[in-house]
C-alpha cells in the first residue's frame, strides 16, 4: 500500500434502523489542500442543513496578524500556516467519511477567540476541534497534547469532550508514533466558550527539532489529519452504538 495511503478499506453492514456509521476507506491524497469555491454550508441558515449527517467544526488556530509559534531554523516555519494545513486535510477527509464540515477560517485571517466559539455556537455543530502546533522553552519537549475544558457545570460536556480527546489522541499516535502526552485539562477560551464537546489539539512542538523535521514534511501532516478524521469518526461511531 503506497505510503499516501492511511486507511484500511473497511466492509459496514448497515442494519435497518440502526443509526448511519460512518467508514473508513483509503482516499487518494490531494497534492495540495483542497478548498472548495462553493459556499461553506456552515454559513447557511442551519434549519437548512437537514439531518443528513453531524456537522464538525474544525478551527485552524491563529492566521493573520497572529503567527503562532515560529520556527528558530530559518525556515520561516510558521504555526499558523501548519494549523491551516492540516485543517483543510481534516476536512477534505471527515467529508469523504460523510460528515459535514464548518471551519473557522479558510485562509491567513486573524479572527477573535471569542468570535471562533460564538460563531461556533451559532450553527450548532455535533462537536468542535482546534487545531494547534506547540512550543516550548526546552527544546526536548515533544509529541502530542490534547486538551478539553472540565467544568463541574456541565460535567456531561466535559466527559464527552475528553472521550473525544482520547479517541483522536489514540489515532494520531498509532499512525505517526509520536509520543501521546495526555489528554489535559486547558482553561482554553475556544474549548471553554464553545457549548459542544470541544478539544485543542497539539500536533507537535516547533520548537523541537525532531518534531519541527517531521511537521515540515505534508506527508506527515496527512498522517496527523488522518488521526484527527479517523479519531473523530470512532467517536461518532462510538456515540452511536
């Protein structure tokens, strides 16, 4: 099986009346992340979405005037521009597993915190995923975080956010064999202000040369939009049961 290729094709059974499950195939990769001219769905009246299949927000941390983490090897690496990437990958993989998708931005645009979650509550999505990339002052620190917001006001929320995490953090790490730092509790605005289950995902630290190597390769941040589809996907499945 060629190296662009994550899935493994799998055989559903559908059973009558039985809530849709949404399978993994082995999708052709794009060259380059797709972007669709037609108008995001997301920005329509949400009545209008129907009840075919859940809607998942995918939010591409910073843009704009706001950079993120910056690689320190000349590179001109930016965290910003990562987090895009490996966003319109999620999407371009959880619509071929049949979900629907609204992202936050879709191209290098600053937009509030507070704006991000808002919007996000206004369209009323099945669950939300920020995507970010780390740094730290020691350069050893590496591999991958996941945080959620645990709030005793709503401890429903809060337990479905960290299953969520938990399933894409078991998916990222089998598929690229970076090491899993957790699943984290974050007083993070986007996962605190937003109504739905929400997680922050960290892909990997910047500021790590082993780490910065491999998040400069688009191979490797297929591999981590794949682990973030196909973890939010056994989610899903996982609710449904």
């Amino acid at each position: 099986m060629k190296q662009h290729l994550f899935g493994l094709l799998l055989l559903a059974v559908l059973v009558c009346g039985c809530a849709p499950r949404y399978v993994s195939r082995a999708y052709p990769v794009p060259v380059s992340p797709p972007v669709e001219t037609t108008t995001e769905i997301a920005m329509a009246d949400p009545s209008e979405r129907g009840v075919a299949a859940p809607l998942i927000v995918i939010d591409a941390g910073h843009g704009g005037k706001d950079n993120g983490a910056e690689a320190k090897d000349g590179s001109n690496t930016m965290e910003k521009n990562l987090n895009l990437t490996t966003a319109l990958y999620v999407r371009y993989y959880l619509k071929k597993f049949g979900f629907q998708t609204a992202m936050t931005r879709r191209d290098d645009t600053f937009i509030p915190l507070k704006q991000r979650a808002s919007w996000s509550n206004s369209i009323h999505p099945e669950l939300f995923v920020s995507i970010h990339y780390n740094s730290a002052p020691n350069e050893k620190a590496e591999g991958i975080e996941i945080y959620y917001y645990k709030s005793d006001d709503n401890k429903e929320r809060s337990s479905q956010s960290k299953k969520l995490g938990e399933s894409i953090m078991k998916n990222m790490t089998a598929l690229t064999g970076a090491r899993g730092r957790g699943v984290k509790h974050g007083n993070l605005a986007v996962v605190r202000e937003t109504n739905m289950p929400a997680v922050l995902v960290e892909g990997g630290f910047i500021s790590n040369p082993d780490d910065l190597q491999h998040l400069q390769s688009d191979v490797y941040l297929k591999k981590l939009a794949w682990g973030i589809a196909t973890g939010i996907r056994d989610y899903v499945n996982t609710k449904k049961e």
